[in-house]
C-alpha cells in the first residue's frame, strides 16, 4: 500500500537566511559521517539547553561567560538546522518523531535561553521576561494550529525565522558582555511591543488564508439529485427531491442514526 507523505516533514521557509542555508546543505550534508543520525542531532539540544542556563548562572557574575552561552545557541542552531535534513538524506524515516521531538525541544530551548535571562537580569524586569515568554508561546500555538488546518508548516513571518532569531540572541549577548544590561532592560518593552504587533500580524493573515481554505471547500460542494420511488402503486412513480450538497446528506444521516 502506497504510504502518503507526512505533511510536517516540510517546512515552509522563507526567511532573509534561507538561500544561504540552502547553499550551506548542499556542502554539509554529505559531509555528516552515518553514525551521527537525526536522533543524536535532535537530542543534543537538550545539552545546549543545560549548557545555556549554567553559562547564564555564571555570567551573572562574569558577563563574559555570555560568549559561551552564545557559542550554546550556535550548536543548537547547528543541531537543530540539520537534524530533519539528515533524517530525509539518510532515509532514517522518523518524520513524525522528528516532529514532535524537535517542535518541543525548541520550546525548551526557548525557556532556557529565558531563564538564563532571569539570572542576569535585575528581578524589575523578570515581569518582561515573562511577557515575552507568552508570545513566543503564542507563536508557536498558531504556528501549529495552522498547520492541522492547512497542513503547511510555516516557520518564518515578515522574512524572519528561526535561524534569524538565534543570531538576533547572540548579537543581543554580545552587546551585554560589552556594554552591561542597562540598555536591554528598557529594550526589553520594545522587543515586546515589536513581538505583539508581528503576532497580531501573524494571526490576522493566517485566519485570512485559512478562512479562503474554507471557502473554496465550501465552493467544491456540488448539489446532488435523490430519486425516490414510489412503491405505493403498482406503477413505478418517481418524485425527484434535490439536496443542497453532499455535505448536508451526510450531516442528516449522523442525525437520524
């Protein structure tokens, strides 16, 4: 039987990186040895994840403990960008534990990377880290929500995904260890602001796009003829009743049963 391709192994990107990626796998994908496979991959952010929050600690003392953090969020940017691809180049055929397992281990990551945050930052601001924590959570419920309505995972908005997001975390860590957190405490309320008004964005074209999805449905619903006969005479007398779609029929079947 002819197995139909699982609609979350795709992803829909287009983000400002993306053609400089694309030239990136075909140089690195052959270049990945076997025995590293998209299990490994995908696991390792757990270690970048305990890496990011015990680089945070320290950094709370030493700011300069935040280039390691960074070089963190560049190995989980590095698992994270190739794990699916060496899965499909490999024929590992996890697409749908690679799914799930990568989609809630970015979560992760973005909780420690928050986290890691809350320890340099002073407790004034932690209110913030918060707020930003629910948006991006926001984000990735209607990432997903989307998907099971239109079975396209679209990861990037306005030309920014997650590859830009990591190197907008690590330019952010290099202007602390340089400068201190009295800038990104005040930046924090313009992050936020910026990230409401790009979900406000996000939610109204995805409904938008979702709701035509509908539509059109709702346009390829054809109306169907019902022939009954008559068995009250000996004569076969046929009454024709029209039915408004095929949709209906089955909504009064599941009602009568």
């Amino acid at each position: 039987m002819e197995q139909q391709e699982f609609a979350g192994a795709s992803k829909e990107n287009t983000s400002f990186l993306k053609p400089l990626e694309n030239r990136l796998d075909a140089i690195v994908l052959p270049r990945i040895p076997a025995w590293l496979g998209t299990t490994q991959l995908t696991m390792l952010t757990v270690v970048w994840c305990a890496g990011i929050v015990g680089f945070s600690y320290f950094a709370a003392r030493d700011m300069r403990w935040l280039w390691a953090v960074s070089a963190m969020i560049f190995c989980q940017y590095l698992t994270d960008h190739f794990d699916g691809k060496v899965g499909k180049y490999q024929g590992a055929g996890l697409e749908r534990w690679g799914y799930y397992m990568d989609h809630l281990l970015d979560y992760f990551f973005l909780a420690s990377v928050l986290v890691g945050y809350s320890f340099i930052l002073p407790q004034g601001s932690h209110y913030q880290l918060l707020i930003m924590m629910a948006l991006f959570g926001a984000y990735d419920m209607s990432t997903f929500l989307a998907f099971a309505t239109s079975s396209k995972l679209k990861i990037s908005y306005l030309k920014f995904g997650p590859t830009e997001f990591r190197l907008a975390l690590i330019v952010i860590n290099g202007l602390i260890a340089t400068y201190g957190t009295r800038h990104m405490i005040g930046g924090l309320r313009f992050v936020n602001a910026g990230a409401f008004v790009g979900l406000c964005f996000m939610i109204y074209s995805t409904q938008k796009r979702i709701r035509k999805i509908d539509m059109e449905r709702r346009a390829l619903r054809v109306p169907v003829v019902v022939i009954q006969i008559d068995e009250s005479r000996n004569v076969g007398n046929v009454t024709v009743q029209a039915c408004s779609s095929l949709y209906e029929l089955g909504s009064q079947q599941q009602v009568s049963n």
